[in-house]
C-alpha cells in the first residue's frame, strides 16, 4: 500500500503558484535560460509553459524574459523565485520522509 501527497504553494486566495510540474518547469527554465528549450526537454508546447510562466509572474513575479531571437533571448529567475523552489523542494522532501514512515507501518498492517 502506498500513501499519495500533492504539494502547491498557493497564493492567499488559494490559486496555485508552484506545484510539481510548475516546479520541473521552472527549474528546467533556469537550467536552460529558456522557455522554449525547457517546454521541448518537458515535451510540453511553448504556448502552455509561455502561459504558466505570465501567470507565475502575474502572482510572484520572478522571471524575466528577454526578447530577441536565437542566441538573443531567454529567461532568467530572480533570487526571490529561486528562494520559492528550494523551499517547495524542502517541503516536498520533508513530506516524503514522513509519508515513507506511514507507509512502512501500513504495510506491516
């Protein structure tokens, strides 16, 4: 048997700002300083990381894009935005540890 969690951080009137895919993504982002080469390794169309980026702005802000063309542009996440990912990984962490524990006593059951 296994126990399930899902981990968001939300803003104070509950819309989700990072969750798990959110989290891949923007770390996939700052990886590669670009949102079209992040949705293509997430095999996710640039339209749908394009919009979850202006929605993660619109609530936090934290990322910005630069325009230009191949070579020119890019993404990068601010010290704030990055600050929001270590903790979700902390948290996600945490959470696992002690479900790992529940877990174990389930299947003694």
């Amino acid at each position: 048997m296994r126990i399930r969690f899902k981990l968001w951080i939300t803003d104070e009137s509950g819309k989700v700002i990072i969750g798990k895919g959110g989290h891949q993504l923007l770390r996939k982002i700052e990886e590669k300083g670009s949102i079209a080469e992040a949705a293509r390794e997430l095999d996710l169309s640039y339209k749908f990381a394009w919009e979850y980026v202006r929605k993660v702005n619109e609530r936090v802000g934290g990322l910005e894009p630069r325009k230009g063309g191949k070579g020119y542009g890019g993404t990068k996440l601010d010290e704030r935005l990055l600050k929001l990912l270590e903790i979700y990984e902390r948290a996600e962490k945490e959470v696992q540890e002690v479900l790992a524990k529940y877990e174990k006593e389930l299947n003694e059951v």
